[in-house]
C-alpha cells in the first residue's frame, strides 16, 4: 500500500527490507507446507490399512507444526543475509545484492517453499480420491448376508448415524481442501515461475516497453500470489458447509460472551 504513494520503506531501509521479506516468505513457506501436511493428513485419515490411520492424531499434527516452523525459519535464513535496499537495474529497490543470491532465494522460494509442496498437495490429493472411491465401492460391495442378523435397533441408529455424520465431516474436509488446493496451484505457481525466470536469465535489458511488460507481470503474478495469501478463510466459509460455519458463529459467541461478561 505504501509502494503505491512511493513511500514504501522497505525499498529504502535495509533492516525493514530484510525483516519484511523474512518475514513475508516464511509465512508463505508455513502456509503451503502446513496445508501440504493436511493433504497427507487427510489421506491417512482415509487409508483402509488400520496403522496409517492411527498416524492422524493430535500429537503428531502438533509435532508436524514444530517442524514446520523450524524448517521454514531455517530454510528463509538467507534473506537476512543477502537482501538490500536502494538497488538499481532490478525489478525491486529491496532485492538479493548479488546475482548468486539472487539465484538461492528466488530457486528456494520457487522449488522449496511453492513447488515442491505443491506436488505433494496434487500426489496425495489423487491418493485421496482413490480411497474415497475404494472405500465406497467396497461399502457397496457388502454382501447382504450381514444384514439378515442385526443388532439391536438403538446401537444400529446410533452406529449409523455417527457413520453418517463422521463422513459428512470427511465429505467437507475434502470438499475444502480440494478448492484450496485448486487456488494455491492458480494462484501461487506463476509467482515462483516468474521469480526463479527472472534471477536465472539476469536480464539487463534498459528498453523501456520491455521494462514496463517484465513490470507489469510482475506486479500481476505478485497480486495473484497475495490473493493466495489471504483467500483461506472465505474457502473455508463457502465451501466448508456448516462444519466451518458453526465453528465460526461459536468462536463469536464466545467473544461476545467474555466481552458483555466484562
């Protein structure tokens, strides 16, 4: 927003142009390695082998975010060292100061951060579908035999309806993260295309019509990757159904509560 009243410090301040990218890609890396993991979280919680299932717990979510926070702080390091402000000839006044590092940050960013847990949302969303397909047809697949001697009528309601219920719940976790992944590949892949094009050719190209369309796809591709950012909550609210909602009306009431309680 202050770019666009040239006002932006970050172009001009090197300690608030290396705090502001550090920060800004490795909350990137965080969101597309966290929603990576629940791809493979969902397909565990899928799988027909009893073991894999038992690997989608709590504790292991909470160890898995651990890691994830570390990996993306450790992997980002080299911003701090090698970003300045007041360049010239580059596409950003806050960019790497060399060419080699150029290079690193914007082939991490691209591979590392974008890509890489972008093939693994695709791979395992795919898996995902195949568990849900095989599940169904085997379902379907039961022999009407084990119905000739049912329970009794409580225990098969109750059973059925949390079977019903539970799959529900499966049916809008998928729902949700299919859209999300869907946007985060539209969304996010031009940016590290463009990035990683750009530190790679190094062109020095002073014509100004060249110039203008190098920056205009390139404040596209950055729009696009700030949607991405920012598009999570109203996936969840429109495409979630009523499992995300209700979450969201209590959370309200819950601060409405503490608030008129105080």
């Amino acid at each position: 927003m202050m770019a666009g009243y040239t006002v932006d410090l970050t172009s001009t301040v090197e300690w608030i142009c290396r705090t502001r990218n550090f920060i800004l890609y490795t909350s990137r890396t965080i969101t597309l390695w966290l929603i990576a993991f629940a791809t493979i979280d969902r397909w565990l919680s899928t799988c027909i082998n009893a073991n894999r299932r038992q690997i989608s717990t709590l504790k292991n979510t909470r160890r898995c975010i651990i890691v994830i926070l570390i990996f993306s702080i450790l992997l980002n390091i080299p911003i701090l060292c090698c970003y300045q402000a007041n360049l010239t000839g580059a596409l950003r006044g806050c960019y790497g100061s060399t060419y080699i590092c150029r290079v690193v940050t914007d082939v991490i960013y691209a591979v590392i951060t974008t890509l890489f847990p972008l093939c693994l949302m695709i791979g395992f969303g795919i898996m995902i579908i195949q568990n849900t397909r095989y599940t169904r047809n085997r379902i379907q697949a039961i022999p009407m035999v084990s119905m000739s001697i049912e329970p009794p009528r409580t225990f098969t309601n109750l059973t059925r309806d949390q079977q019903q219920a539970k799959r529900k719940i499966n049916r809008h976790l998928l729902k949700m993260l299919s859209v999300q992944v869907t946007l985060f590949i539209i969304l996010t892949c031009p940016h590290a295309i463009q990035k990683a094009y750009t530190s790679i050719s190094a062109s020095t190209s002073t014509q100004s019509i060249q110039s203008a369309i190098e920056n205009f796809i390139f404040n596209f591709v950055t729009l696009m990757n700030f949607t991405a950012s920012g598009i999570s909550f109203y996936i969840y609210t429109l495409s979630g159904g009523s499992l995300f909602r209700n979450a969201l009306f209590q959370l309200v009431k819950g601060i409405q509560l503490k608030v008129l309680c105080r």
